[in-house]
C-alpha cells in the first residue's frame, strides 16, 4: 500500500514539473530562435491587425551599384531632380506679382500706397491676423524714418520683414538617438499625405538608408495600394492591414518589422478620416503612443497640409497640434493653384516650421524648404 502511494506520489510530481517546463518553454524560446515581437496589449475595440507584404530591401544601391536591369521607375525616381522653388511658384508669382505693380508705380508712401499692400496681402491668402501685423511693423518703420519715402524702398521692408518671419527656425528632420526612428505623417484627406510619403521613401533610398512604410490608413483602401506601389518604386519594405484593421498595431508591427530588419526608418500613414464613431484626434493619439514604444521612437510628427485650401488649412492645423504635437508642416500642392500667402501665415500664426514643400506629383518633387528663395521669389 504504501509502495503504490509513493508511486503514485512520484507520477503526481513528474506530471506537475513537466507542466511547468512547456510554460517556460512557452515563455522563453530556444536559445538561438528568432524573437517573437511583443504583442501589444489589446485596445478596447481593437481591430484585426498587420499583414507584412515585403521587407524593405537589403541595401540601398547607390547610382554606381544600382543592377542592370532595376525597374525603371526607380531609375527615374533616382535621376530626376528636384525643381526649384520658384520655378513651380508661378501662380502665386503671378498674382502677387501684378498686384505689387500698382504699388510699385505710386509716387510716394502714403496711406493708399499701404491699402494697396494690404490689399494684395489679403488677395495672396496671407490671411488678416498676419498681414495686419506686418503692416503695422512697416507703418512704424516708416514712421521711424528707417524707410525711405519710395514704394520700392517699402516693399524692400516688407521683404525682409516676411523673410524674418523664419528667422531661427528649425527645419531640419531629426532621427532618434537610438531604436527605431518613426515619422508621422498626420492630416486631413486628401492633402496628400500618402503622396509625401512615397516621395520621401524614394529620397532617404536614395540617400542609403533602408525604409519601412506602414500603411496606417486603413479606413481609405486605395491608400495601401498606393502606398504599396510607392514601395515598390522606392525599395522601401512595407506593413499593410486589411481594410478597417487597427491603424495602430499596423504601425506597431511596422515598428517591430523593422527593429527586427535593422531599417533605419520608418514613414507612417494615418487616416484622414474614419467611418467609425472614434474621434479622429483620439485614434490620432493612440497611434503616436504605440508608435512611440520602444523600439519605436517617434522623432517627428508632420502634419500635411494642402496650399490650395488656403486659411482652411489652419483651422485643421490648429486641430491636429492640439491633439499629436506636431513637429512641422509639409506643405503639399505648391505648384497648383496655392497662391502662396499661406506660407506666411502658418508661421505667424501657427509658431511651426514648414520642412518640406510639395510642388507636383513626382517623386522628386517634395523639396526642403527654403524661405529666402520663397520670398525673393515672391517678391521678384
Ligand atoms: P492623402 O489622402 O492625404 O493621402 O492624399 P494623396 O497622397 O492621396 O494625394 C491626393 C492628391 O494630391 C493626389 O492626386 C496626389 O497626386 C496629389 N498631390 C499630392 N502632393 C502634391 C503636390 O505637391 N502637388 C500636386 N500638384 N499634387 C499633389
């Protein structure tokens, strides 16, 4: 009797410590398996998740190693040079350009001479609030005696009044001291957010550094297909959800993928928009802190805006700084129709720095932003 109680107490023990071993075997895999990423802890309402469609790809070739036979949109992206500023400009020239000509034929400084230059302010889309507080700085100017009595000598003032308006700021894109370095692209429909994206993807390519997009606007299908194909043309790896997945654990696994791949960057879409009852501002805040796990690090949120909207676009500008802290503006759309104003007044109004400028479709056409060039040009 005893002999069987101590045998079954034996069994009892073996079955309880092998039970033990799978769950530690399930925690901890084999020295020398791959790591499983961490899943992040589920989101009340949480969406299915990400599907990796390809990983970035292993070296940037630069122009001497690019292979023969690369596709040649790439070869394109690679070769075309990016325009200047003020050669795309040409409507907001125009425009503003005319209306300096009445002023330019007056004889004196006078109030008329000043109504027309607010008058021309407000047709370029500088917006009331900024032109009325350069004018007011040129009226004292003037009264100071530091301008002389001639509209060219005013408009001189002007120009460098506007161009100081950007005077220290900083523009650069900075990149995280260590983990992985995430970009935001944040912004309304339509802006072009994917577009900056695929342009982006193609230039820090070509530049050398590996790309991960993560295609987190997963409420607009055709942005995925066209993120997709801007993959493809750039090199860059790329996370796909499905439609309506969760925009923050496509970002995530993005985050993840490419941690695991030692890519230096990754480039994140997020929704315009949602046909759910979520506040878009709050699924916004959401996925700049999942982003911003380790070994996500999110160095810069830019808030793409369109130029052609004009004063709308700080409204949304406004909207989108108070929920995710933006870091800068990519102001899209410069070549269109824009009439160029709204430059001035995001940096009057908004304090924030414009980094990048969009001025056509292309792959190189996203340029750095250069506010002397911009307004000499204008003013030219
Ligand atoms: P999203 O909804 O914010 O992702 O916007 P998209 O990237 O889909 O862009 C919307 C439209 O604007 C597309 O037709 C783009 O080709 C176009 N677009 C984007 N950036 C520029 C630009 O700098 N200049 C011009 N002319 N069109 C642009």
């Amino acid at each position: 009797m005893t002999v069987v109680l101590v045998v079954v107490i034996v069994l009892l023990l073996a079955l309880l410590s092998a039970g033990t071993v799978v769950t530690v075997r399930r925690r901890f895999p084999a020295p020398g398996a791959p790591p499983r990423a961490p899943v992040p802890p589920p989101e009340p309402g949480a969406r299915p998740g990400a599907e990796i469609i390809r990983p970035p790809e292993p070296e940037a070739a630069g122009p001497e190693a690019a292979e023969p036979g690369a596709p040649a949109p790439r070869e394109e992206a690679a070769e075309a040079r990016p325009p200047r500023l003020r050669d795309r400009l040409g409507r907001a020239r125009d425009l503003f350009g005319s209306s300096l000509v009445g002023i330019r034929t007056r004889g004196r400084v006078d109030e008329a001479a000043f109504e027309d230059l607010e008058e021309a302010l407000l047709l370029a889309d500088v917006g009331l609030p900024t032109a009325g507080r350069l004018l007011d700085a040129l009226r004292a100017q003037v009264r100071a005696g530091e301008v002389a009595d001639s509209p060219d000598a005013l408009l001189e003032a002007l120009r460098e009044d506007a161009a100081a308006l950007f005077a220290g700021e900083d523009r650069s894109l900075s990149r995280a001291p260590e983990g992985t370095t995430v970009w935001l692209f944040v912004g309304v429909n339509g802006v072009g957010k994917t577009t900056t994206i695929g342009k982006l993807a193609a230039s820090e390519a070509r530049d050398g550094r590996r790309v991960v997009l993560a295609a987190g606007d997963t409420f607009r299908a055709a942005a995925g297909e066209q993120l997709e194909l801007w993959a493809e043309r750039s090199g860059a790896g790329i996370v796909r959800g499905a439609e309506g997945a969760d925009p923050s654990s496509v970002i995530f696994d993005a985050v993840q993928h490419a941690a695991a791949r030692g890519a230096d960057l990754v480039l994140a879409d997020t929704a315009g928009r949602l046909h759910t009852k979520v506040n878009l501002m709050d699924e916004l805040r959401k996925v700049r802190r999942i982003a911003d796990r380790p070994p996500g690090h999110v160095s810069e949120v830019l808030l793409v805006l369109d130029a052609t909207t004009g004063q709308n676009g700080l409204v949304q500008a406004r909207q989108f700084a108070e929920a995710v802290d933006v870091t800068g503006i990519v102001l899209t759309k410069l070549d269109g129709t824009a009439k160029g104003g709204i430059v001035l007044a995001i940096r009057a109004e908004l304090g924030l720095p414009i980094k990048l400028v969009g001025l056509g479709e292309g792959a190189a056409d996203l340029v750095a932003f250069d506010p002397e060039d911009f307004v000499s040009a204008l003013f030219e």
